[in-house]
C-alpha cells in the first residue's frame, strides 16, 4: 500500500512534462492562470483548470455533424390544436 502511495506521489525535483506546464501558454492563458492561483489554487489545479477551458473551447469549436446537432432543432413546437 505504502510503495503504491509513494509511486503515485509526484518528486520535488521531477521536471514537469512537456507542455503547457512548460511555457506554451497565451498570454491570456496566463492572465487567467494568474487570477485563479491568488484564489488559491495549487499549481496543478491551475493547469487542469487551463486544459478544461481548452477542451471546452475546442469542442465548441467543431463543425456542426448533423442539422438535428443544433440547439434550435430542440425548440420545435409540439403544441395540439384543439378543436
């Protein structure tokens, strides 16, 4: 149990892996970053935080599938007339 738990620990002087925890950040990215570790977010909950907003906006960003993909498709009156 002990072995699992020290593998699983992070070392102070492990090198972080390559990417955004390296510098590839915007300038944006970085503002925001800035912003939510003064509310107390550790270092690793900061990058998480950056690679959701990533994610989220990347997916947003991709191309419509089919015309049953938009949000207008779901407001479609259902509504009877009564006679």
């Amino acid at each position: 149990m002990a072995r699992a738990a020290a593998q699983a620990a992070p070392s102070a002087d492990a090198t972080p892996p390559p990417g955004p925890a390296t510098g590839e950040w915007t300038e944006a990215e970085l503002r925001d970053r800035s912003r939510v570790l003064r509310l107390g977010f550790t270092e690793q909950d900061a990058d998480a935080w950056l690679l959701v907003a990533r994610a989220g906006a990347a997916f947003f960003a991709l191309p419509q599938i089919h015309p049953s993909d938009s949000p207008m498709s779901s407001t479609r009156s259902t509504s009877c007339s009564a006679s």
